[in-house]
C-alpha cells in the first residue's frame, strides 16, 4: 500500500459525512507505518474504543469505512476466525459493522465481518505479528497467495457497504 497523508485519508471516507470525516482521530505516526507491509491501514479510536477504522486502496485510489465493533462479550474467549486475513485467534477477533455509504446507511443498513481486533492482517498474513499457537492454519497458498486472498477480502467487504 502507497503511504497516505491525514488529508487523502479523511477525503476517503465513504460511509460517514465530511463532518465527520474532518472530526475523526487519524493515527499520528501515519510516517511510521510499515506502508510496505499493509494491504490496508487499519486502527482503533483512541478516543472511542468500540470505533475503527479501515482505508484500502481500490482501483489506485483510497476507499475508507467507518466501522463500529459489538461489546465484550463471552464469545471473546472462543476461537474464532477473521473474515479477512484467515487468522485465528482467542479473543482477537471482533464483529466490526460499517454502515452502508449513501441512503441506505442513512436509513440505518448495515453490514458486518469479523476481522482482527487490533486491524492488523496484513502483518499476521506476511508472519510480523503473532496471533499465537496455531493461529496461522497450514495451506498451500504461496504469500502472495494469501496477500491477495486478504486483499480480495477487503475489496469485498467495501462493496458491500458502497453497494
């Protein structure tokens, strides 16, 4: 991924208003980033810990969602898979839900995934970060494989809220 300035990640916002674009908290190290290592950008609101945000790159420009996760709850304590990167985890997985860009999203439509709590696939996928004991499950598929297998994902789940 192209490392992206405070103001091309605020203008990508898709599924929230300008407003709220411009009053959303945007990473600080943003020239700290492993750019190279990132299919998307992803964080938490420090400010606001059930908000997330995810900015990927789609058709060579930045696509970014607003994303809310579900409570703590005692299913965190399961195993459970992300949606995204195919990462196991013990409580590091949360349901984040997007609001879908446009009227629908205005109307109060919805659509969720489960993805890594702490947003950050690309580096379980390229083996950075440890999600533990058998976390990663044995494939065949080569890295480049699985990047663009996570890449898709993301792509997909921006489709169904841009839809």
């Amino acid at each position: 991924m192209k490392s992206l300035t405070e103001q091309e990640i605020r203008a990508a916002f898709v599924n929230c208003s300008k407003g709220e674009a411009k009053r959303l908290s945007v990473p600080r190290d943003l020239a700290d980033r492993p750019w190279d290592d990132l299919d998307f950008l992803g964080w938490r609101d420090p400010q606001a810990p059930d908000r997330a945000y995810l900015v990927a790159e789609e058709d060579g420009r930045a696509r970014a969602l607003v994303l809310r996760s579900t409570g703590a709850g005692s299913w965190q304590t399961r195993r459970s898979m992300c949606s995204m990167c195919l990462t196991l985890h013990t409580g590091g997985v949360s349901l984040m839900v997007a609001p879908k860009a446009g009227r629908a999203g205005q109307q109060g439509n919805s659509v969720g995934a489960y993805i890594c709590s702490d947003l950050a696939c690309s580096l379980y996928v390229r083996g950075k970060k440890d999600a533990g004991v058998g976390a990663r499950l044995q494939e065949s598929l080569t890295l480049e494989e699985k990047i663009q297998r996570t890449v898709a994902n993301v792509a997909a789940f921006i489709t169904k809220v841009t839809a």
